[in-house]
C-alpha cells in the first residue's frame, strides 16, 4: 500500500483515518480537529472513521490516508496487538495512539512498535492533536527518505571495485583507545572477511578479523590515524593467500570517531614487480658478463694475435735467417693467415654498432618477451633463433633456451608446417591486410592438440642473417585459446540445449526487457496467440498482454498487483479475440539489464471446468432452479441489501403436500417431471428482483424482494398457492397437487437467514398441520418446536459438565485393500430429558448460541484423550479427524491452542486431521490461507468436508494447503443410480486429482459404489457398507480385525 508522500500544507486537506468504536469519542476528534483546521494560515484536516481493524483494512485498500489515530482498544483486536495489526496492514502509515491508558511502559512500547506519538484521550487538546499529526507525517517522510538514502550509499558500495571497511572507535570512560568495532561493509568486504555483514556488523575486528589486528604495522597505523587524522596506507597478507593495500583515514561526526578502511588486492601487481625486478637484475647480470666478455677478448684475445700476426711478418721477411725447408714458409702463411681471420672476427666483435645491437635486443626488451603470456618467438623458416618462457611451456620443453637452433616443425599442425615452408608468407601478407590472426592447432611434446591463434610479423634483423642464403627473420605470436573455444562449445552446446527446451516447453514463455520489448518468444506462444516469432520480437509486450505492462522496471501488472508467483490476464490473439491466461512472472538481471521472463499458460479448459461445476454445485440438476446453497448466498446478499436500503423482504417456503404418493403410485420418473413444472411455475411467477430455488426434495424456496408488508407477502403468497394448485397434464395425464406454503418478513421475523429460515420453516410445518394446501405467516409466538429449540439450548449448556457428550469413530477405509486409514470422531448428545439427540439437530443450536466453540475444544480434547488411551492399551493407531465450526477457525490463537492440546495428550501432530467445510474458507480467502498454513506448520492433515456441496473455484483452492478433498455424501448417495450425481462426482474427482489432493468419499454404502469410486480414482471412502460409528473400544477392535492385528 502506498501512502500520500506529502508533508501538511497550509490550505491542502490532510486525510486521517480514524479507527475509533466509541461514536462520541470519534466525533470529538473530529470537532478537535476542524476547529484546527479554521483559517487562512492552518492545515485543514478531514477525518474518516472506522470502527474496527477489519473495516481498517477495507478502506486502506481503496484511500491513502496521510495518518491514522488508533485506539488500541477495538471490538475485534486489543492491546499492542491492534497496532501491530495495522502497522502490518500499512507499515508506512504514520501512526499516533489514541487510548484511554495512561501508561508509559505501554507508551514506549508502542513507540518500539512504530507508533509516531502516544495521546491520553482524557489530555487531548486540539493544538497537541494537530502538532502530534502534522509531526508524525513529517517523521515518517524523513524515515522513507532516510531508507532510500542507506539503500543507495549500500548500492554505492557495492558497487566499487575495491572492499570499503567502516570501524567505529570505541573509546573508554577517559577517552583512551579500547577497541574498534564493525559498522559498515560492502559485498567485496564481506568476501575479504570471508564472511556476511549480517553476522559482522557490530563485531569485534579482532574477533571478526584477528589477521588484520595481528598485521605488522596496521593496528599503529589505525591508531595514529584516528589521533592525528592524516590518512595513511600499508600493505598486508590475507590468511587465504595474497597481498592487500589497506588505505586509512578519518571520519569524525561529533563525539563520533570512525576509520574509513579502503582494501585492494595487489597480488598481482607485487608479482610483477618481482618478476620485473629480477628481469632487471638478469640483464644487468647480463650487462656485466657480456663487459667481462668483451674485455677479456680485446685484452687476452687481441693481445697475443696481435704477436703472433707481428712474428709471422718477421719469419716470411726472413728477419732471423732464411727457411731451409719450403713447407715452413706454408706453415708460416697458414698461420698468419688464421691469425688475421680470427682478428677480424675480434674485431667485428667488439665493433661498437654490433655492441650497440646487441644493447638494443638484449636489455631494452627482451625481459618484455620474457614476461609476455603469449608464445614469441623468432624463426627463420621453421628454425627457432629465440622463444620465450611461455612459448617454451605452451610446447612442453623446458628451459626454453633448448629450441633454440632447433626445427618447429616437429610441433605445428599440417597447415603450419605450409606457412614455415614459404617463411610465413601467408600469414605475413594477412598481417599486412588487417586479418591479422588465423585460428589453428600446434601439437605440444606430449602429442596433445593446442588451439591457438597465430600471427607473423617481419622481425628488424638488422645484422642480417648468420649465413647468406638464410631467409629473412620472422616473429611469430600464438595465443593459447583451448579454453576459449572450450568454453565457446559449452555455450554453444548449453544454448541449443536451451533452444531445444525452449521448442518443447507445453507453456508459453515471453521475455521482454523494463520497457516492454519482446526478446525471446517461444513456439508454444506461437502456438497460443497465433503470432510467429519474426512478427513479436521487438515490438511492445502489449501486443500479446494488453492488460497494464508498467514501464520503469516494474513487471507486468494484474489490476494493480504485481505477478511474482502468478495470476490471471487477458491475452489478445492475432485474430483479435480474447483469451485468459495464467501468467507467472519473474526478474532476470543481466549485469545493468533488466529482463522479465513470463510463463503463459492458456486457462480456458480450466474456466470451462470451473464453470460446469459451479454449475453443477450451485444448480439444482432436476429442476435447473438455483440449490439450496446458492439460494443460502443469494439471501444473505438480498438481506444485506434490504438492510441498507430499509426496506422489507419476504421468504416463502413450499412443501408439495403428499408428494410421496405421486412418487409411490405414479412412479418417481412422473415424480421427477411434476417438480419440473412447479419448478417451471415458480420461474413464470417472480417478479424482476425475485428469487426461487428448489430446497430439497419436494421444498421449494422463493425471495420476494422488495415487499410493502406482511399483507402483500401473504396475498402473493396465495396466488402462488393458486398458481401452483392448477392441474397439469403430464404424458396425457392430469394431475393435481397442493402445496404447503410458510412466509416470514424481514426484518419482523428474523434479521439473518438462519433465522429467516427456521423461522419459515415453523410456519410451514404449522401450515401441513393446518390442514394443507394453506399459507402460514410466522407469527413469532412459540411453537412446540421453538420450545425444543430453547429446551435443547439450555441443556447443551450443562452437557459437557454433566458428561452427556460422547464421541463415535466412523471408520475411513482403503477401498482396495478394505484396510482401515483412519476415522472420523462424530460428535453425539444423549440429554436425561430428550434421550439421543440428533447432531443435524443439536449443532445448529450450538452455532446459533455461541456454544459451538467450546463444544469443539471438548471434542478435540477428547479425541487426543481417547488416541492416548488406546495408544497406552497397544491399539493400532489410525489418524483420528475431528471437524472444526466457523467459531474456532476465526480465533487467531487456534494453532497455539492446539499444540497445547496435542502436548498435554502426548499426542503427535499426525495423529489428528482436522475438517473444514468450504464455506468456511471461501468466506475470507485470504485470512483463511493464513491461518491454514499456521495449521500445516504443526505438522497437521488437513481435509475440505462435504466438498461439492459450496462454489469453490480452482483458483481459491489451488492456495488452501489442503490434503483431502470429501466428496459430500449426498453425491454419492444415489450412484451408480443418479447419472447428475455420477458427473458431479467425476467432475469434483478430475479436479481434485488436478490440484494433487487425495479425495475421500463420504456415505459409502454399496459395493456397486465401491466399484463405481475405485475405477474414478477415488480409493478412500466412509459409510455403512464398512460399519456405522462406533465407540472408542469397538472401534479399536474393528481396526485389529480389519487390519490384521
């Protein structure tokens, strides 16, 4: 519910509802409130006011007050309690309590709850109720902005790239440093911590995180930030692994003193720096030995080259005496000749342009191949002249230095050893175009596959090839892509999967983006709406689902609801029509997108169902006139009806006289054909606003609405009786017949339908008695009937004290196996004055006192009672069903009682079933899914008894969590004999089956309905062909004997 965002405005109307039982009070207020209201500079308020929390909540759902004044004490809540009530109804209603209790505990109490403000009725003045209103209006707008500010600075956070730390220092009673407690975390703290900010928040940092006070340098740290404010940084270790820069600074908000810690993993970037350093320290290393190198030759080397080139000179000059043998002067020009090659080759060495390309290759970027992930490597042809770390372990050889000199070709696939062969011209003329990259395979020295891309690139080989005839250098790059195209394949093969699920899915599926934009469309919604794809995709959802789509990222809309588990719409097809869905909807984020996935489903077989069998529940399948059940619900509306309007209405009840002897002389097919033409009569007879409906058996049931008087009731009611009385010609005959006819007036003679009813239905049998074919109008003066009625009244006050009730079991049977499943306790009174009286009797009385509630405590109280016995005796225990009246399913408390009830027996939850009747639930659907599920909770079975009997749709029943369905035992009376009760019993029997409920049938009295229920799915049933109630210890023993025991 959402409320007016409005602060008061001087001239504006300020709406506050007004939840006050007390008329006299509530108009105070509202003279309080208009004399604040008077003037051109005041806040005008206008008061609406209700009586209790159920009318509360009926007016928030169609007005948006701006505040409520609620008095605790109502006829249907007290205490906190009704606050709590209405604060669950609207949480963001601004509240100020109203009460008669000057209490301060409960003042603060109910300030705890939410309440804005706390008044004594006996101090309130009109100035302080204004100003407390206005006040609390204000307080909760700065409450919702306050909310929407900490939801977007926790959006903030979590979505920095780094965690974000809030300590609050704690401080002692001399304001020394005592500890540092968690305040704030974002969800990359929480990963840090390794744990959620739920649990961290408030918590100890040496209790949350000792790594971080234990780390060298941090806890100093923190503390001399929190003293002198300059903001600082350190770095630390994780526990897990890694290395983390922790960046400290202040935060100071009046006495308040926080540390603001910003956390980044550097792990990565220390590594490079290592690996950096010792790249560095390699080629200064490098740096030195080549020094050493060069120094060495130009000093040990070209030394003694040169003597020796200086000798041989002097030996072929002859300078100390000719050579007396010819091969000495070719000794001497072999070796002055290899002297001067070996001092060229020095000098070429040590010339500085070599030296300073040797500079160049080696220390200026070559610890950058190195380093790189990618393998690099320098090739003439297929022969290796440099690789690097990575491109050795990409191969599989280790240290890399071992292929250099070496031939790829034992490690590229077919098409590589192709472009080595033409120098890696293809891919070099590729690299020229702007392909760049070709995708292929290398083989590793382990034989396996690699997929890599590959690219060539002409290296600047200044000093030229190392002998003439080599072909030009080549850099060739492959990155390792197996994991890339791995994963490629999984998402193309999980995408196909997905496809396929998505042609083979029986529902339709749509998903479309926060504006409406259709992206996916699947078969099964081509199918539904008659569109193809290609005429969806990227037009608006509304196409589909005209019905309220909400634009800003709200999901699709069912009168203004939300559908996050479900609901039903109107779809529109291609060819204009119609059609409802049941359409479940749910949010898809996909990083900064936002996608809504809805799954249609076409209900229309289902609607078709529903109606055939309200239908066929509600209508009286004879006559086609309404049943007793929808005659029930059309009368309590015409009575609420002519309640509001102050005007009169009359009941007519007609019991056709000796009915029984058409049936036993003429047969029960001309029986069933005079009930047709009274029927027809009846329909012939009303008027526009009239109602008529067949009662049961031979009664009839009429609404006269509106009436002027009881006179009018009566004079109609006698022509009816004229109109009915006329002979009819049925198959050539004619036949005759009367009718017995009683009239009551509301509001004279009742104001609900009950009364109405038991009151009419006095007057008819006063009317059999009169003689027949008569009209009695209910008088109001006591019958013999009445005085039963108040007779048994006041004896059931006094018979559970004097211990007049008395429990039977009807035993529940397993139709196939004839093994008993469990009982029913059947409620049964035997009175000192009246002997055994009838629950059909008793019950009714029970209810319309107000006695039915404690009767139903005994009964449950009882039944554990009697499960606790036999379970002490070794009986076999079967679950025991005990019903529940409207009374007790309404009181809030009901599953606390019962768990009370169940503790004190020692009985287990699965032992006891409770019933329920349809009505009951339908009454308030959603109070009675709450309070169904608190039932489940205690681990209870739940059952719907005399199921047909009410107008339940799926949709209602689909929510109750129920586990059995009883078909009500005026259905399977007459089977296999009545074809209408047949197709009612399939029909409640198919959809009891589609809800997943297990189905008991009720009054099972013949093998041929045995058969008849068993071959339809039904495979539990009660009833007298098994056996009648029983007593506590009969019971037992029919169950050792059925069971085997």
């Amino acid at each position: 519910m959402a409320f007016a965002e409005i602060r008061p405005v001087v001239g504006s109307v300020t709406r506050i509802l007004l939840v006050e039982d007390d008329p006299v009070f509530a108009r105070a207020v509202a003279v309080l409130l208009a004399e604040v209201s008077q003037g051109p500079a005041a806040v005008r308020f206008a008061v609406d006011q209700v009586a209790d929390l159920q009318a509360a909540r009926q007016h928030l759902s169609h007005h948006r007050p701006h505040a409520a004044l609620l008095d605790l004490e109502l006829k249907d809540s007290g205490g906190l309690d009704t606050l709590r009530r209405l604060k669950a109804m609207a949480p963001r209603l601004p509240v100020v309590v109203l009460t008669a209790t000057a209490d301060q505990g409960l003042a603060q109490e109910a300030l705890r709850l939410g309440a804005q403000d706390y008044l004594v009725k006996d101090d309130v003045r009109a100035p302080a109720l204004a100003r407390a209103l206005t006040y609390a209006i204000e307080r909760q707008r700065s409450l919702d902005w306050m909310a929407v500010d900490a939801r977007r600075l926790t959006a903030l956070l979590d979505s920095l790239g780094q965690a974000v730390i809030g300590l609050e220092v704690m401080r002692d009673a001399d304001g020394g440093w005592r500890e540092l407690r968690l305040r704030i975390l974002n969800r990359r703290a929480e990963s840090f911590l390794g744990d959620s900010a739920r649990n961290l928040t408030g918590a100890r940092l040496d209790r949350a995180a000792p790594f971080l006070a234990q780390a060298p340098g941090l806890t100093a740290l923190l503390k001399r930030v929190a003293e002198r404010g300059e903001p600082g940084a350190t770095e630390v270790a994780h526990p897990q692994g890694g290395w983390f820069r922790i960046a400290v600074n202040r935060l100071q908000a009046e006495r308040n003193l926080a540390l603001i810690l910003t956390v980044a993993e550097i792990t990565e970037a220390r590594q490079r720096e290592a690996e950096l350093r010792a790249a560095v320290e390699r080629a200064e290393a490098a740096d030195n030995a080549k020094s050493q190198v060069l120094s060495a030759i130009s000093h040990d080397v070209r030394t003694p080259l040169n003597s020796i080139v200086g000798f041989t000179d002097l030996i072929r000059l002859e300078a100390f005496g000719p050579l007396n043998h010819p091969q000495y002067g070719a000794y001497v020009n072999d070796i002055a000749e290899a002297a001067g090659q070996l001092q060229s080759v020095v000098d070429d060495m040590l010339e500085r342009r070599r030296f300073e390309e040797m500079q160049r290759l080696e220390g200026g970027y070559r610890h950058l191949i190195d380093l790189a992930p990618d393998l690099i490597a320098v090739v003439r042809g297929a022969v290796v002249e440099m690789i690097n770390p990575a491109g050795a372990a990409l191969l599989g050889v280790w240290p890399a230095e071992t292929l250099v000199g070496r031939r790829l070709t034992p490690y590229l696939g077919g098409e590589c050893q192709v472009w080595a062969a033409e120098n890696w011209q293809t891919l070099l003329a590729e690299g020229e175009g702007g392909a760049g990259r070709r995708a292929t395979r290398l083989v590793n020295a382990a034989g396996q596959t690699v997929d890599v891309e590959l690219a060539a690139m002409p290296f600047d080989d200044s000093t030229g090839p190392a002998r003439p005839g080599d072909p030009p250098a080549v850099m060739i790059v492959a990155r390792d892509v197996t994991e890339r195209l791995r994963t490629t394949r999984a998402l193309e093969q999980r995408e196909a999967r997905l496809s396929r699920i998505l042609e083979a899915m029986v529902d339709g599926l749509v998903i479309y983006d926060d504006q409406g934009v259709v992206e996916t469309y699947n078969p099964a919604a081509e199918r539904l709406f008659g569109y193809p794809a290609e005429q969806v995709i990227g037009r608006d959802v509304t196409l589909l689902l005209p019905e309220g789509i909400s634009r800003g990222g709200a999901p699709l809309k069912l009168k203004g609801r939300g559908l996050d588990s479900g609901g039903e719409v109107k779809g529109r097809r291609m060819d204009g029509s119609e059609v409802p869905l049941e359409v479940t909807v749910s949010v898809m984020r996909l990083q900064a997108r936002t996608l809504f996935i809805a799954v249609i489903r076409d209900v229309t077989e289902r609607h078709q169902v529903e109606e055939r069998l309200r239908y066929l529940a509600t209508r009286d399948p004879l006559t086609g006139l309404p049943n007793r059940s929808l005659f029930a619900d059309h009368l309590d509306r015409a009575l609420a009806r002519a309640g509001a309007l102050e005007r009169r209405l009359a009941v007519l009840l007609i019991d056709l006289d000796q009915f029984k002897t058409i049936n036993d002389t003429m047969g029960h097919l001309m029986g069933d054909r005079v009930l047709q033409v009274v029927g027809r009569r009846l329909e012939a007879f009303l008027r526009p606003g009239d109602f008529a409906a067949r009662h049961s058996g031979d009664e009839f049931t009429v609404i006269l609405d509106p009436v002027d008087d009881q006179d009018q009731a009566n004079q109609m009611a006698a022509r009816l009786l004229e109109r009915l009385a006329e002979p009819m010609t049925i198959d050539g005959r004619e036949i005759f017949t009367t009718g017995s006819l009683g009239v009551i007036v509301y509001p004279d003679g009742g104001e609900d339908g009950t009364t109405l009813m038991r009151h009419v239905d006095t007057a008819v049998n006063h009317a059999k008695l009169g003689g027949r074919n008569t009209v009695q109008a209910y008088t109001g003066v006591l019958s013999e009937g009445l005085a039963r009625r108040l007779e048994l009244e006041n004896g059931l006050r006094r018979a559970i004290e004097r211990d007049e009730l008395h429990l039977l079991y009807q035993p529940k049977m397993d139709l196939t196996r004839g093994r008993v499943v469990g009982a029913e306790a059947l409620l049964r009174w035997t009175s000192p004055h009246h002997g055994a009286v009838s629950p059909a009797e008793f019950v009714p009385i029970a209810e319309a006192c107000g006695l039915i509630g404690t009767i139903g405590d005994w009964v449950i109280r009882r039944a554990c009672a009697d499960i606790q016995t036999l379970e002490k005796a070794g009986s076999e225990l079967v679950p025991i069903a005990v019903n529940l009246s409207p009374r007790q399913f309404r009181r809030q408390d009901l599953p606390g009682e019962i768990a009370a009830i169940l503790e004190t027996y020692g009985v287990r939850s699965d032992q006891l079933e409770l019933e329920l009747t349809e009505s009951m639930l339908v009454e308030d659907a959603e109070t009675a899914v709450a309070a169904l599920s608190a039932l489940k909770q205690l681990g209870l079975r739940l059952s719907i008894d005399d199921f047909g009997t009410g107008y339940s749709s799926l949709s209602y029943l689909k929510r109750f969590p129920i586990d059995y369905l009883k078909i009500d035992q005026s259905f399977v009376r007459d089977i296999p004999a009545n074809s209408d009760d047949m197709a009612i019993t399939k029909a409640i029997i198919a959809m009891g089956t589609s809800l997943g409920l297990k189905l008991i049938a009720e009054g099972v009295e013949s093998e041929d309905q045995v058969r008849f229920l068993v071959g339809n799915g039904v495979l539990l049933g009660q009833g007298f062909h098994y056996a009648r109630p029983l007593d506590r210890d009969t019971f037992a023993a029919f169950v050792a004997r059925a069971n085997g025991g």
